[in-house]
C-alpha cells in the first residue's frame, strides 16, 4: 500500500507542501473567468513537480473569483442580514430564493450569481428596494404601472420620515403604507373612467 506522501502520477517522489502562483480558469455565470493567486497552497512533488490541488487551494480559487467579479463574502452577506435583523428565511422569501440557497452563500458553499450578487447589494444598500420587495411580495401586479411607480415614490418619501424619527421597521411601514396608498386596483378604475373611448 503507497504512502499518501508518494506522488500517484510518477510513484516515485514524495508530496509535500509548496506555494506557488496560480492561473485558472473557472466557469461561471456561464462565462470562462480567468483567476489569479498570487500564492497558492498545493502539494508538489519533488521529483516530477506534478501539482496536486487541495480542498485550501480550492478554496483560494474561490476567493480570487469573487475578487476578480467585486462579489460580496460569505461573511458580509451574513453581516448585513443580521445588521438588518432578517433571519435566513426572511431574507430568502424578500429575494425570491431557498433558505437552503442563503445559508450556502454565507457559508461559501455557494457562489451567488452577478445578478444576485446585485440584488443582495440593492436591498442591502436602499430601504426603497426591500419595501418595494415587501410590495411585490404581496401584490405580484406591483411594478406594471406607472401608478405602483407612483406608490413607489410617496413610499420612499413615507419611509425617510419614518426612519428619520423612529428607525421603524421596513416590514412595518411597507404594511402600513400598503393599507395606506393601495389598493392600486381602485386608482386604476378612477383613471379608466378620465380616459375617453
């Protein structure tokens, strides 16, 4: 039975730990990415320099490629959910996605995707997309008319009030304004009957 140490490609030399810089490429999104590592953890042998990956070189792989495509970490998904106090679940019904799809990407199972990677970023960044989110949650026709554009906009204006004196949150105002200023249904019929046949 061969050491693990003996090189499987000559059977000869001994693997031992090297570092060396790395060109790949990765599929993604499907596109080819070039990625570079400057240093990077692999197994060498030392007699015919065959280079041997490990789950660390990987790993490194994986973290050159968010780099390489300005992707969010693992760490800062998980970050900004907690900031906004949303569990897994919370988050992934806001985004349209699995709880199972969040909990890999905050783990770095999972790389999310470019388009994802901007969603994440916007309803991270503005109050406006995830009351908006929270709308389209509950009225799927939110977003096909210029008067939901409308709704949109006094929502906007509603929640720098509200964030301003009482950091309400975003779940409680989206309800509130929806009471509110929907049903755009009724609006809809009101601006029907200006319109002449």
């Amino acid at each position: 039975m061969k050491s693990k140490n003996v090189c499987g490609l000559c059977g000869r030399g001994t693997l031992s730990r090297a570092v060396i810089p790395y060109t790949s490429k990765v599929s993604y999104d499907g596109k080819l990415i070039t990625v570079n590592v400057e240093k990077m953890p692999v197994l060498k042998c030392d007699s015919c320099n065959e280079v041997l990956l490990t789950n660390e070189s990987d790993d490194c792989i994986t973290e050159a490629l968010r780099k390489e495509r300005r992707l969010l970490a693992p760490e800062e998904i998980r970050k900004r959910r907690l900031e906004l106090r949303l569990t897994q679940k919370q988050l992934a019904d806001m985004l349209g996605a699995a709880e199972a799809t969040i909990s890999r990407w905050e783990t770095g199972g999972l790389i999310q995707s470019k388009a994802m990677d901007r969603w994440l970023r916007a309803y991270f960044a503005f109050p406006e997309t995830r009351m908006g989110l929270e709308l389209l949650r509950d009225d799927p026709s939110f977003g096909l008319s210029d008067v939901s554009c409308v709704v949109a906009e006094e929502m906007s204006i509603e929640m720098q009030v509200y964030e301003k004196h009482d950091r309400t949150e975003i779940g409680a105002v989206a309800e509130a304004f929806h009471r509110k200023a929907y049903p755009v249904n009724r609006i809809r019929h009101f601006n029907d009957s200006q319109v002449d046949h």
